[in-house]
C-alpha cells in the first residue's frame, strides 16, 4: 500500500543522522535505509508518518507531522482492533 504520493513531512537532517539505524528497525513500512552513512528515505510513498523513527532516533534527525490523515486511521485501527477509517475516500484504493 502506497501513501499519497510526494505529501508526507518526513524529512531527515544530515548534518544531525549519524547512520545509527534505530530508525530503520522501527519503521513498520521499511522506507528507511543506510547510504553512505546515514539515513535515507528509499520509499518515501510507503511512509505512513507514524512517527516511530523520529521518536527512536536518539539525535533528533528525524521530523515529521505524526499521527496525520490516513496513518493516524491505521494505527488506530491496529491498536483498538477496529477498522481504519480516516475518511479520505481515496477512490484508487491507496488509503485504508
């Protein structure tokens, strides 16, 4: 399942990622990975901006709106059991 396309706010700093990978062992969309040292976003349409690599990441290199849209939907919807409705009627099955 892809996002929406080019909209997510996740953003890494280069100058503050030192490549220590937490991020990527928590990203549950593996859109994260290491090139030459540090953190990349390889599949930035998979993020669903949960949040959980900006709060692993122990030097503050990831920022992000967390708990947006669709992928507030999803985590809800995983953690209560319910279903993940966020109300944005994608029409091409790219949303919950």
């Amino acid at each position: 399942m892809k996002y929406f396309g080019n909209l997510i706010t996740t953003s890494i700093s280069e100058k503050n990622c030192t490549g220590c990978g937490f991020c990527l062992n928590v990203c549950p969309r593996k859109v994260l990975a290491l090139s030459e040292g540090k953190a990349r976003l390889v599949d930035p349409d998979s993020c669903i901006e949960c949040g959980a690599c900006a709060k692993n990441c122990p030097f503050q290199a990831i920022s992000l709106v967390s708990g947006v849209g669709c992928a507030n939907a999803i985590l809800r919807g995983l953690i209560t059991g319910g279903p993940a409705e966020c109300g944005c009627s994608a029409s091409d099955g790219s949303c919950c």
